[in-house]
C-alpha cells in the first residue's frame, strides 16, 4: 500500500509551477506564491491596465483615504456616493419645511457686497473681487452635512432679533487672508497643508476678516431694520457651531471673494428664525412696498364702494318677549308693541343690525319716507377697524347724500 500511494503522489502535478487562485503548499510542506501575488512595499502601485481588482473590488495598490481623494478631486465628487432619493421621498422632505421667498434679501447682500469689496481693499492692500454665486434655502442640517470640514464656523449673535447666524470660511480663502497679510509672495499663492489646525495667530487674523464681514452686514441691513451683529466665538468643527435644529429652514448664501491670485468662498447661513422680526419687510418686492399709493387703484376702488347697494331698515319699536312665546307663535297670532303714540313718529335707521340715523317717518309724493336728524356714525376720524369691518365696508370716507330714503316696515 505504501509504494503504491508513494506512486499516486508521483504522478500528481506538481502545482507549485502552475498558476492558480489560491496558494497550495509544496510537498515540504512550505507555502509557495501565487501567481496573482501584490507587489510588495517597495514596489510601485500599479495604475491603469496594470493595476489588478482584489476580491473586494478595491485596488491591490495603495489606498487612498478619503481626504487624499477630496484634496484630488476638489470635492467635485463629493456628492455623487450618496444615494440618489426618489421622488417620494423629495416630496415627503419636502413638505417638512415650507421655504419662504424673501425678495429684500438679495438686495441686502447685493449692498453687502459692495460695502465688504470696499472694505477688504483696505483690509488687504490688494485689489478684491466679491460676486454673489448663489443664494438658496435648505434645510440647517443638510447644509452643516456638506459643508466641507476644514472650513472655519463663526457663530454671530444678532442683538435685536436675540437670534444667532453663522459665517463659514472655508481653507482657501482662510489660508489666503493669513497669507496677504503675513505678507506673501504675490504670484505664488497660499501653500495649503490639508488637515493642519490654524494656529492661534491665523485664527486671531481670520477673526478680524470676520469681524468687518457682520459690520459690513449690518450696515446692509439698515434699509431693513436695525440690527447688531456681534461676533461670539470661531469653531473648527461644524458638531459645536449648531445654532437652530436640523430640520429648521435656513438661507444660505454663497460669496466667492478674488484676491489677485488668492481666491476662496464666504457663506453666510442665517435661519429663518432669527430673520422672523423682520419678515414682512424681507418679503416686499421692493423696498417700501407697503407704503406706496396707487392712485388708480384707489379711485376705481371708490367709485366702485359708491355704487355698492346697501340695505337699510327702518325700526319702529322694540319689545322683548320670552322663548316660550315666540314658539307658541302661530298664523295670526298677534304680538302687542308698546307703542309710544307719539305725532311725529320718530324711528331708529339700521343697516346689518348696526344703528346709523335716526329720524322722524313722514309721507313724500304718495310714498313712506324718514327723514335724517341725527347721525349715529362716529365722524371719520374717530372710525376704527373693527367698526369698519363690522359695518361690512358699507360705511367708507363719504357722507351721506340723500337725506330721505325708502323704508320698509319690520
């Protein structure tokens, strides 16, 4: 039996000379390499149609970690591993927050551009650039989420409103700013470290930028209302900077600012909340809305309100009966007024309930009429909204022309 399984073993290939996909052990007993064996520690990785897919799908090369990737990419790509959402879902996000438009805005930081452009000339010595990319609403939660991590949050406090906002540097234009004024080399620009934490010096000369930034700010809001934006304090990480709850609505504004060949992006992210004390203003078309006159308007308006027909009653008496009687009224059931029995009979003019004249009831040209004493109208300046609105817009800023108007018993 042992020559003939010494036999066997013989004619068996030897597979330590044939490639295969697993690693087999030689007839010693030692490991042999298999023919898809990685390049070792001090082989180059391979690139393009060399580089082969290990079982996970990655590269059997060096890796790259996902900072070295967004430092490559510029974070064009950043987007593209989420996961696409159907439209269900956008329509079911959607309804959690209900975005409002708020004209004035723009032209706030339209203003805030120029003041900052301005500014920064002569907090940089250098000729500045400040264009507006965009101005969105979203949601506070979606846009910590994308915001880059090596930007810088500043959180400010608007004294007025008692509410906060943010402004976020990101690490070109941060490093650009220390590097003007540390004074650099212009042509060369800022030499980025990635992942390195701005010293206590950067941070200091970054929170000036910030400081002329809600000054600037401030002054765009003046149109709008008054209101102090003071800096509180610089955070490197977007978990310590939360001003307002994920799903609460916020605006977000994107500024890119050119600084010869130094150039980086300034978003201002305030949230709706904190813009509540002046929202009504914030959503006029233009500045001033409400306090504009369209003549035009205002005499079709009247003409109109003079041509309404109204109904007027004419009010004998008044008597007070119980329920109980007045269910018990039936077809020819008489009710006893306490008539005055008084020559001339004077009346009570009413229209929707609302007492308006009184006057003395009288015969003209075969027909029953009242003629005005009094006025019980309050005169027109002393008229309220409410007494507007209960008199159902019958009663406007004109006077009463006819003195005699037909009645109808009641």
């Amino acid at each position: 039996m042992a020559d003939e399984d010494e036999q066997a073993r013989a004619e068996q290939p030897d597979l330590t000379e044939a490639p295969g996909p697993m690693d087999q052990s030689g007839p010693d007993g030692t490991e042999t390499a298999d023919w898809n064996d990685a390049p070792g520690e001090d082989d180059p990785p391979l690139a393009g149609a060399d580089a082969h897919e290990g079982p996970d799908g990655g590269e059997d090369g060096h890796a790259l970690d996902q900072s070295a990737i967004d430092a490559m990419l510029g974070n064009a790509f950043s987007a593209s591993a989420m996961r696409e959402e159907s439209g269900m879902e956008r329509i079911v996000k959607a309804g959690f927050v209900a975005y409002e438009r708020m004209p004035m805005l723009e032209n706030v930081f339209d203003r805030l551009v120029r003041f900052l452009s301005s500014t920064l000339r002569g907090f940089t010595n250098d000729n500045v650039d400040i264009t507006m990319e965009n101005m969105r609403s979203l949601r506070f939660g979606d846009y910590m989420g994308e915001v880059p991590s090596s930007s810088l949050f500043s959180v400010f406090r608007a004294e007025q409103w008692k509410n906060y906002g943010l402004v976020v540097v990101d690490s070109a234009l941060s490093y650009s700013i220390v590097d003007i004024l540390m004074g650099g080399e212009r042509g060369a620009g800022p030499k980025i470290i990635e992942n390195r934490p701005h010293t206590a010096l950067e941070r200091a000369l970054i929170e000036k930028l910030i400081v002329i930034t809600l000054a600037d700010l401030s002054e765009a809001f003046a149109p709008v209302g008054k209101v102090d934006l003071c800096f509180e304090r610089l955070e490197i990480s977007s978990s310590l900077a939360v001003i307002a709850r994920p799903s609460n609505a916020a605006i977000a504004a994107r500024f890119h600012i050119d600084m010869g060949d130094r150039s980086g992006d300034l978003d201002i992210v305030i949230p709706y909340a904190t813009m509540e004390p002046v929202r009504e203003k914030l959503t006029q078309q233009f500045m001033g809305e409400n306090f504009g006159n369209d003549s035009i308007w205002e005499s079709h308006l009247i003409s109109e309100i003079m041509e309404t027909s109204v109904t007027v009653s004419t009010v004998f008496e008044t008597a007070d009966f119980p329920l109980s009687q007045i269910l018990d009224l039936k077809k020819g059931s008489v009710l006893h007024l306490p008539s005055k029995g008084e020559s001339p009979h004077h009346v009570r003019m009413e229209c929707d309930g609302i007492p308006i004249f009184e006057g003395t009831l009288g015969r003209l040209h075969k027909m029953q009429a009242v003629r005005i004493d009094q006025r019980l109208i309050p005169p027109e300046e002393e008229l309220t909204p409410e007494l507007l609105a209960s008199l159902g817009g019958m009663v406007g800023h004109h006077s009463v022309e006819q003195e005699e108007h037909h009645a109808s018993e009641k």
